[in-house]
C-alpha cells in the first residue's frame, strides 16, 4: 500500500470529531455517520478546514454504509486470541528494533504538549528528575456540551464500585500527554480514582 493510501476514517461526529479538524489532523480519508445529512455536514467541515474531500458513508446506501466502510478496513486482529499472538510478535520482533505499535491519543500532536516535553528536556524548567505525580481534577457541569453529549447520555456506561467508567475517561488522555511530556518512558503507572457529587 503506498502511503497515499494510508488515512483516518470517522466513526461519528460527536464534539471530539469536530474539534479535531484543526492543521495537524491527520489525512482524512472517509466519514461514517448514520445520518445522511450530519455526515455530509462533517465532510463539507473537513473539506473547508482541511483541504481535503472525504468519502460520506451513511446508513440506508449499501455501497457506503459502515459495513462497506470497514470492509476496505484492516482491524489489528479478528479476535482476542489473535491480537494477544499480535503483541507477543511485536514484543519478540520489532520492539528490539525501537519500533513502536500503539493505539493511542493524539496527544503527540497537541502543541502545548509538544512544546512541555522540548521546555522540559532543554532543563527551562530545572532539573529533571526520574519521578513525578500527575493530578487532575475534573469538575464537569451539567450545562456543558460534555455532559449533555449524546455518548455521555446514550453511550456505554459500566459501573465499577458505583463509579461511573464514561467519567474517568480523563484519565487515560492524562497519560497519553504525559507520554509526550515526560523526558524519559514510564515504567510504571498506578491510577486512582474517585467520583463526588
């Protein structure tokens, strides 16, 4: 596959969809939505922002719904067992050679993040040491288009010692920026969480 083949496809257009059309999105090849209409909405925003016209697929057209979508798409493995035979090869082959397989934030593309990881590794800030402490504090109002998303309202939500997991989901963007920030690669990391109201 030549690298002008390679690119992003949408599934949805919740708030994070149309925030991330910005100058470091990466190349947009397509966009599904069940919505006719909303899809096209989203590919008119990309074209304008992006420069770049993405295929539209929507519910109802057999030939560009999500099925046809993700039929011209790869998925790391068909099933558990072969995504866990995966990451053993990744381990045993290419890691050694400083290749990196992830499935991550776009957090390496975030230029406050960016600009943190070169002040910190240019010592602007001091001295680095090999240790640290994240926290973060998210208050989240009922009147933001965060609460009121359709995902937060309609979307997955599992319960995990009465806490909802859809409200942690900060937690692993807070890693993900740290992985750009930080000087050096995380050993190892402990979370704890707690939900007041």
């Amino acid at each position: 596959m030549s690298a002008s083949n390679i690119g992003t496809a949408i599934v949805g257009a919740g708030i994070f969809a149309k925030e991330a059309l910005g100058p470091l999105a990466p190349k947009l090849k397509a966009i599904y939505l069940r919505s006719e209409k909303s899809a096209r909405e989203l590919a008119a925003q990309a074209t304008a922002l992006l420069d770049t016209t993405p295929d539209v697929y929507f519910d109802g057209n057999t030939s560009f719904n999500l099925d046809a979508l993700l039929a011209s798409e790869k998925p790391v493995a068909a099933d558990v067992a072969s995504g866990v035979k995966l990451i053993a090869q990744y381990e045993a082959q290419y890691k050694p050679k400083g290749l990196v397989w992830r499935v991550a934030e776009n957090s390496e593309a975030e230029p406050g993040h960016i600009a943190a990881g070169r002040a910190i590794a240019a010592g602007k800030i001091g001295k680095r040491h090999f240790f640290f402490s994240s926290r973060t504090v998210n208050f989240m109002d009922r009147d933001t288009k965060w609460y009121t998303s359709t995902w937060r309202r309609f979307g997955l939500c599992l319960r995990f010692n009465r806490i909802s997991i859809r409200e942690l989901d900060t937690g692993v963007r807070s890693v993900a920026a740290l992985r750009v920030i930080l000087p050096s690669a995380m050993t190892r990391l402990s979370g704890f969480a707690s939900l007041n109201q």
